[in-house]
C-alpha cells in the first residue's frame, strides 16, 4: 500500500465543518490516499485575540505539510483584523490563483451552456497587499503595488498552465488606459512573456468591457490572466453566470505550498442546516489531488459528481422544477457521490486527468538593472487653503534645479491656471521638478521640505520623481 500524503486541513466557520466533512467522507469512499492533520484557524482564534486568524503552531503544520483544504472561514468586520485567506496566501508564496469556472447545463440553471473558462489571478500584490493609511481629515490612500517579478511569476504560469491543460488561448485584463503605470506593467509583461509561446492565442482587454463580456458572452475566453483585485471580481462574476457560486473550487499555488478551498464564504446564516452545497469545497479538493499526482482518483471522484449532477441529486441552492428530481443536504449529496464512484457521466464528457497536469514551477526572476535618476520631488500637504494661498507659500522656494510646476488635488490640477469649478479637499500634491529633467540629490529635497516646514505648512508624504533608463518613472500630473 503507498504512503499516505500528509495535509493539513481546517474545519473552518459557518458552513465550514459540515462541507469539509461531507467532502473528507467523500475522498475516503474514493481511496484517496492522505492523512489529515487538523488545525484551527478563523472566528474562534480571532476572538482569542490574535488578529491574523492563525495561531503559530498552525504555521508550523502548514510549512510541514505544504498543502492546506481548507473550509471558509468568518472575518470579523473592523479594523485590525486582517483576512486570514490573503495573510496564508503572501505568507506561503501562493502568488497563482486558479479558478475554473464551468457551466453543467441543463442540469444546473445557466444562460451560458457552452461556458469553459479558467481564470488565474495573481494572488500577493496590488490593493490586497493592504497598505492604507488616513493622510488628512478627509483622504485616505491605499498603495496599489505591482512589481515586475510579481508580474511575470503569474503571467507564466498562465501559459505554462494553458499547455498542460491544453488551452489554446489567453486573454489579458487590465485597466492600463488609466493606470498608466501599474497595470500598464502587467500588460507590458504579458506582452512579453507571451511571445514565448506562439502556439498560445492571446488578446488583451480593458477590464470594464471584459467584464461585461465575461457577464454576456463567457464562451469567447478560454482563460484570463489579471491582477489581484480584479481577478477576485471577475471569477466571482463568472462563477455565478456558470450557474452558482457554491460550486466553484480554488487553488492557490506557490513554488513550494499550494492550499485548496470553495470560492464562497463561511455563510454563517445556514450554519448547521444541512443545506451547504459541498460541491465548492469537492472541486478544490480535486483540484488538490491533481496538484499531488493521485489524479486517478481526482477522475474518479469527478467523474461521480457529473453523474450525480446529471441524475437530478441537487442540493438546495442549484435545486430547480426543471432537471432536479431529488433535493438533498449537505451530507445526503455527499453520500449520493459516493454511491456512484466508478460511474461515468452520460451527457457530460468524462473527465480524465492526466499525469501532465503535474505541479510545475515558473522560471526565477532576473533582477534588471536600471540607470535611475532622481529628477524631482512629489511632496503632498495637509491644508484647508484654498490652491492659489498654497501656492504664494511655496512657489517662490528654489533648492538647487527644484521648482514648483504644478498643484493637483485628487489628481486634478488647480495651479497654475486650474479649473476653479474643482472641488478641493485639504489634501494637495505639489510636484517640484528641475528643468531638462537634471538630477537632484536627496539632500536637495531635505532642504526644500525644510523651507516648507517653515511656511507652517503640514506636509504628510513624499513620492520621488525619478527616470529609469532615461523614461518617466512617474506619470504626469493631469494638465502637466
């Protein structure tokens, strides 16, 4: 008999324990071959006080084991509490999000019966990274980093995940018509990496649009590659047009951890009704065994599901008058998988996994080395003057090549010459540049804050204006 593979697994909140119980009797049934050590993560450790959800002796079984199924867990609402789900995912690496997201029409209510669509998301950077910080009495920020490394770590797996599972296209989203910078990064990445593999179609849209399209015509994309945020939002829209969300799976995978859950929350409203889909928690658990090679019994295990799907067995959630013919609970749908393991679907092709759908590792990332230089300063104010009294303050203050260019408030320019119809908050950016974009030293933007300092203005965070390789490190200032 082959070892069993160790994993770590959590029962979870709400409607956690009874999915992951249904699901863990359903991988037995099906000879799965794994141990289980159990772990307690979510509402229970975050009313204990600890405010990431997770005690250290969790972390200590989750770096042994590196593979977690794990159930939904309840975030309590209000600040200092961080969502458990991202802490694990940047805490382990698991910078790949993979979320399939299939119509089973007719049996399960959808508009789109050709849908087949796989959406990998980056998982560590961008607004999840949570960095915000109240600046003035009225503006608050939240950082949106992207990183080339990042970027590049999700766009190949993409591709390399589109030729192990046979996808033949790619599609990009991304809203760099506006974000200039940041996701126009990622789009630049995706350009590049994809010429790497010219077997692979691959297109690009706007976020906006493709969502739209993602909600109307699913059928047209084959997979999506996007960044953190709006990838958490595009399969969540895709998983419902699919047909629910409470049968959707996820993985997230890293070079070296990869943890396995449904797409939905704890639902704590149902809680112990025996009511909750376990289709979520199954389809991430398959998803897992792929990940571990035991995909004979991930096929097996699949395959019985459609069968149960196609014979009418539906829970609640799914149950319609038109191609359901039993309404289950949780544990009742779970044993009725079971009763057809080694059953195939009749409608639905069978599925099959194979040995090439292994666990592989992107290429590591080669540090690029830039001329930078800095050639001016982003210094923004706390103030409730109106922009022309910010200006008399500070427009005649010259340190070295340093000069006062332009004010802007939320992005807006209202000096020189702005709009005055703008509405102004107490929060301005006053960009100092030097002309024919000659370099300044940081000692030059130490003595220009002091100069500000003594104006008695409040200046509450500076962004340096620099050039790599002779390009804009920055983008201009509307009206610049």
């Amino acid at each position: 008999m082959p070892a069993k593979t160790p994993i770590t697994i959590a029962y979870g909140d709400g409607i956690g324990p009874e999915i992951m119980t249904a699901t863990l009797s359903i991988l037995k049934a099906a000879g799965a071959e794994l141990e289980y050590e159990v772990i307690e993560i979510g509402e229970k450790v975050y009313k204990r006080g600890v405010s990431t959800g997770i005690e250290d002796s969790a972390w200590e079984s989750l770096r042994k084991n590196r593979v977690f199924l794990k159930a939904p867990i309840t975030t309590p609402q209000g600040g200092g509490v961080k969502s458990l789900n991202v802490t694990v995912r940047k805490t382990l690496g698991l910078y790949a999000n993979v979320r399939p997201c299939t119509s089973f029409a007719p049996y399960i209510h959808t508009k789109h019966p050709k849908m087949d669509l796989v959406i990998i998301r980056e998982n560590e950077e961008d607004l999840y990274a949570g960095i915000e910080h109240q600046q003035t009495n009225d503006v608050v920020q939240a950082l949106k980093l992207i990183s080339r490394p990042g970027s590049e770590k999700i766009v190949r797996y993409a591709f390399e995940y589109a030729r192990a599972h046979k996808r033949k296209k790619v599609t990009c989203m991304t809203k760099d018509n506006i974000m200039k910078l940041t996701d126009g990064l990622f789009h630049r990445v995706f350009n590049e990496i994809g010429e790497e593999y010219p077997d692979i179609q691959k297109d690009h849209y706007i976020l906006d649009i493709g969502c739209a399209f993602v909600a109307e015509k699913p059928e047209m994309f084959d997979m999506i590659v996007t960044l953190n945020l709006y990838g958490d939002v595009i399969s969540d829209i895709a998983a419902q047009v699919a047909g629910s969300v409470g049968i959707a799976g996820s993985a997230n995978i890293g070079d070296d951890f990869a943890m396995f859950e449904a797409i939905h929350g704890s639902a704590p409203t149902i809680a112990g009704q025996n009511i909750a889909n376990p289709s979520g928690l199954l389809q991430g658990a398959i998803q897992m065994l792929v990940h571990l090679g035991q995909t004979q019994v991930a096929s097996t295990i699949a395959n019985a599901w459609l069968r149960t799907i196609e014979d009418g067995v539906h829970t609640k959630d799914i149950y319609s008058y038109n191609h359901s013919h039993d309404l289950v609970g949780t544990q009742e749908f779970a044993n009725e998988v079971i009763a057809r393991l080694g059953k195939l679907p009749d409608h639905f092709k069978e599925v099959t996994f194979s040995a090439e759908t292994k666990p592989f590792k992107t290429v590591r990332y080669s540090p690029r080395n830039q001329q930078k230089e800095m050639i001016g300063v982003d210094i923004f104010l706390d103030s409730r003057l109106a922009p022309d009294e910010v200006a008399a303050k500070i427009s005649g203050i010259h340190i070295g090549e340093l000069q006062l260019r332009i004010i802007s408030n939320r992005g807006v320019k209202v000096w020189p010459n702005g709009a005055t119809e703008t509405f102004c908050t107490d929060h301005y950016r006053c960009r100092f540049r030097s002309p024919n974009n000659t370099a300044i030293s940081h000692n030059n933007i130490v003595e220009l804050l002091a100069q500000i300092e003594k104006t008695g203005l409040d200046f509450i965070k500076i962004e340096s204006l620099c050039t790599f390789d002779g390009t804009l490190g920055f983008s201009l200032a509307q009206g610049e």
